[in-house]
C-alpha cells in the first residue's frame, strides 16, 4: 500500500486498513447502475471531507474546503486527477461541496459504512476472554433534527400536551461490540408519527448484519417475547435483561433466588399472536433464566433471559459490558456532535449518520492500535483525547509522501494514544448531582397563524 493520497483517498491508511479509492468506488457504482461523478468532488473525497467534518470542532463546509485546497498542493503530482488539482486552481468558496454533498448517493454511504465495519472487524480481533465470542450491545436513541418541511414528514415531531413539539425526532438503533467499540451500520426510522417504529423493529431489521457467532446483549426494553423469539430464528445467542413482571410470567409459582436459574420454554401470548399471526402455532422460546443481585442496589434482584448455558455469577458480569453503549452514543451524539443534525434533507442526515459512524470507527481504531501496542484493553482510553490526537497527528499523515514517513508519523501518534487513559473512580461522587433551576425566562413564539386567532 502507498500512503494516504488525493487518489488513494485512505482514512489513516495504516489504522482503518480500507481504501475509498476513486477506483473501487467507481466499481461499486457500477454494481449498482450509479453514475459516478467527475470533477473535483468526486464520490471519495465527499466521503473523505464529510468524515473530516465531523471529527473537526466547527465542522463547517468551509473548513473542509480549504483543508482540501491545502492538502492538494501535495496530490497535484498524482495522475488521473482532475485538471484544476494539478494546477492547484480550487475554489474555497463552498457551493460545489455543497452541491456533492447532496447529489452522491445514500446506498454508497451503507456500502462504505459496511466495508469499513467489515474490514476492521477482521482486523480488530476480540481480546481474549473466557466467553471467547463478540459480545454486541443493542440500545436506542434519538437525534433532534432541523425544523424543515422534508425532515417533519420523514421523522415527525413528537406531541404532548401543549400541542406538536418543534423539532423533528429520528429514533436511532445502535449495535455496538461490547470490547473493542466497533460499531455496526445502524438503523433509524420516525419515532412518532402514522409510521413510526420501535428500537425493537429496528433492531430486528439488522439482526441478520450480526456476526454469526456474536452474542446480542440488550436491556430490558428487548426483554419481550417476540424480539426473543426472532433472535432464536435468526440463530443468534442472546443475553436480554428482564422485567420482575415479565421473569414471573415465565416462571409461574416459582420463586428464583439471586445466583439461581431455571431452563424454561417461553409461549406467545394471544395478543402476541393476533400481531404476528404469520407465526407457527407451536412458537416457543427456549433457554435459561437467572437471577442475581444489583451489585450496587442490594434489595434489587436483576433477572436475565439468555441462551447461553453459563452459571449466574458469569452472566451478571457479562451484563455489566451493557453500559459501554451509553458511553459509545455520547461519544457519537456529544463528541461528534451528531446531535442535533443541522442537514436539511432526509438524504443527508442519512449520510451524515453513516459518515459520523465511520469517522468514529477512525477514532476506536486508534484507539485499539494505541492500546495494543502498549498491552491494554480499549475501553479504558478517552474517546474525546484520542480524538484530538488523531484530528492533531492527521495532517502529518495526509502529507506522508513515503511509507517510511507515514510509518514515522504514526508511531507517536499511538503512543500519545495509549496515555489517554481514563481516570479510575475509587468511590462515589463527593457531591451530590443537581441541576440549577430555570429561573425567568423570554415568552414563547407563536406561529403568525395562531397570532391572527
């Protein structure tokens, strides 16, 4: 492999190991009856700006530009570029990248999306453990959207009851590798509205883009008969918390004491039925319930639903992997800044979603070769400082003209890497959490029709 390139166009060649060059991506329109774009802002480097975006803190499209105006002095020697590179004429006005930004298509974005994931799935082997097996955390989340017209119908506001909310809500499901942070495509569709879905129904949806051998880990939200059910036909181990309300269903007249479990067999209910009527009528789901205790609440009992046959000491302490999704959303949502979306179009949040997620798979990349190379485990680095390092080391790399120099780079950059590591706790919170109050504040806006009434 050469280093990173205008033509080459590979993001941190040498960590994510997957090129979106001009080429492959001119073969993946192909496949799919696309025309491909010519010019400046051809297909990989939207994707390679939009990326960059997003790791950036303004992330404006006028920081991509002139990142791009710079960074082409050293790509201008490269051949098959277009003309106006070569003579280091690029405008930094931004309307071509806008207009890029829209016309590229939304099926190259999933495709990409899924390579990447693919590629460093491959790379980015599981640290050993006893469990021996990917463990994939599932949850839910919202993103708030720009109060357009297009992203109202798309993903409707909510309601309460002083009437429609003011910003469209996408409903995001998430599917994330409980050790190394690895994020898997995700789904979204409208949390409210005619046509809304569920975290359930989008989790269905992608269950099949698992690993065959990965286990599903979910909260108690995914703790309910169907999604069970259409886990055990996907073939897929799961490991699903339970509601007390719901461990009592399944086991009827017995009591489960904490660092017990029961082998049970799971019916639908008849209004689960009447819902998925193209069920068969002997619809069961089998496995094991256990029980343990809240480490941190001794008078909870927690109960589990799961596949696989382990003692309820060890399926507690799987559990405890659950929380790394939350702290993987608010790197996405907060870190990157994916919420709120400012994109206009249904089109581009879609891509501006799917880009977000490979920009993180830049930075937990980093991360796992940083860790790796100094004999620790990912999760304890900081997500946020090893952003910065990345976004500090990138133009350095981008302008690596050998693989010697790229190598040179990228040494320190995962050493600084390996020092962010994230301070332990030894106790609880000195302070209590609280919040100010809201105090005064301005009188609401009204619409000019509501004004007239």
């Amino acid at each position: 492999m050469t280093s990173p390139n205008y033509k080459d166009l590979v993001l941190f060649e040498q960590i994510l190991r997957t090129a979106t060059s001009i080429h492959a991506v001119d073969q993946l329109c192909q496949r799919l009856k696309l025309k491909a774009h010519r010019g400046i802002y051809r297909i990989p480097v939207v994707i390679w700006l939009m990326i960059y975006q997003r790791l950036q803190s303004k992330g404006t499209l006028s920081e991509a530009v002139h990142f791009l105006a710079r960074q082409a002095v050293h790509g201008k020697d490269q051949p098959d570029i277009c003309k106006r590179i070569s003579l280091c004429r690029i405008s930094t006005r931004t309307g071509g990248y806008g207009q890029a930004r829209l016309k590229w298509p939304t099926r190259i974005a999933s495709q990409v999306c899924d390579h990447i994931f693919a590629e460093l799935q491959q790379r980015m082997p599981v640290p050993p453990t006893d469990l021996a097996r990917p463990v994939f955390l599932i949850d839910g989340t919202t993103l708030r959207l720009a109060h357009e017209r297009e992203l109202k119908r798309a993903f409707p506001p909510g309601r309460n009851q002083h009437g429609e909310n003011h910003w469209p809500t996408l409903l995001l499901g998430a599917f994330h590798d409980a050790l190394t942070g690895l994020a898997m495509r995700p789904s979204w569709g409208a949390m409210y509205g005619r046509k809304n879905t569920s975290e359930q129904a989008l989790a269905r949806e992608a269950v099949q883009r698992l690993p065959s051998d990965a286990v599903a880990m979910a909260d108690s939200h995914f703790g309910i008969f169907w999604f069970a059910y259409e886990m055990q036909q996907s073939q897929r181990d799961r490991l699903l918390r339970l509601t007390p309300e719901r461990a009592q269903k399944v086991l009827p007249s017995q009591i489960l004491r904490p660092g017990r479990r029961r082998k049970v067999q799971g019916m639908a209910s008849a209004q689960e039925r009447r819902v998925h009527s193209d069920w068969p009528s002997e619809a069961v789901v089998s496995g094991w319930v256990s029980a343990g205790q809240n480490p941190d609440k001794k008078d909870q009992i927690l109960y589990f639903f799961s596949s696989l046959d382990l003692i309820p000491k060890r399926i507690l302490a799987i559990y405890k992997l659950r929380w790394n999704i939350e702290t993987d959303l608010r790197s996405l949502k907060r870190t990157l800044e994916l919420h709120p979306l400012t994109s206009k179009t249904k089109a581009l949040v879609e891509k501006e979603v799917l880009m977000a997620v490979c920009a993180y798979h830049g930075v937990r990349a980093t991360m796992y070769w940083s860790a790796s190379q100094a004999g620790l485990t990912p999760r304890p680095l900081s997500f946020s400082a090893s952003q910065d390092a990345v976004m500090a080391a990138w133009p350095y790399l981008q302008r690596a003209s050998s693989p010697a120099e790229f190598d040179q780079e990228i040494e320190p950059l995962l050493e600084v890497g390996a020092q962010q590591i994230l301070p332990s706790r030894s106790g609880k919170r000195s302070y209590p959490r609280q919040i100010w109050g809201r105090g005064g504040h301005f009188p609401f806006r009204r619409s000019p029709a509501k004004e007239a009434k």
